[in-house]
C-alpha cells in the first residue's frame, strides 16, 4: 500500500467512533498479523540457509567412500544389520 492510500485509510479510521477498546482490538489484530509475518519470515530465512547444505558432492563421495570400506572391512556385519532391517 502506498503512501497516500495509508492517509486515506488513517484518515476514515480516525473518522469512525471507536471506543477505547475497540481501539484496543484494532492495535491488537494488526500486532499479531505483523507479528505472524515475522515469524514466517524467520521461519522462511532458516529454511533457505538449509536449503541445499547435503548437495555438497566432496561430502557425498568421501561419505561414499567410507562406507563401501566399512562394508568391505564389515561384509557380515552389516549383511546382517540389512537384514534387520
């Protein structure tokens, strides 16, 4: 919303005759839904810093690597640990 549509909009609330708790509910309803935006923004940024921290191929070959050496070293034990599972 811009500026003057901000004025407009102030200018018919302050028109209305709202009592002091109406006034109240009105200042409450707008907190919380600034309130909710920021949280979801939060939540969105965190979100974003994860996104992609497992796509790191060095990471997948050596991991890659260290388990067909344990699988080599350790056959039957984890023959078995297939199994169970």
């Amino acid at each position: 919303m811009n500026v003057p549509a901000m004025n407009n909009l102030w200018h018919y609330i302050s028109g209305l005759s709202l009592t002091a708790k109406n006034k109240q509910w009105l200042s409450q309803k707008l907190l919380e839904s600034t309130r909710r935006e920021k949280a979801s923004s939060k939540a969105d940024e965190a979100l974003r810093k994860l996104d992609g921290c497992w796509a790191c191929e060095d990471i997948d070959d050596s991991l890659e690597r260290d388990v067909l050496s344990i699988r080599s070293h350790e056959a039957r034990a984890v023959e078995l640990m297939d199994e169970q599972l």
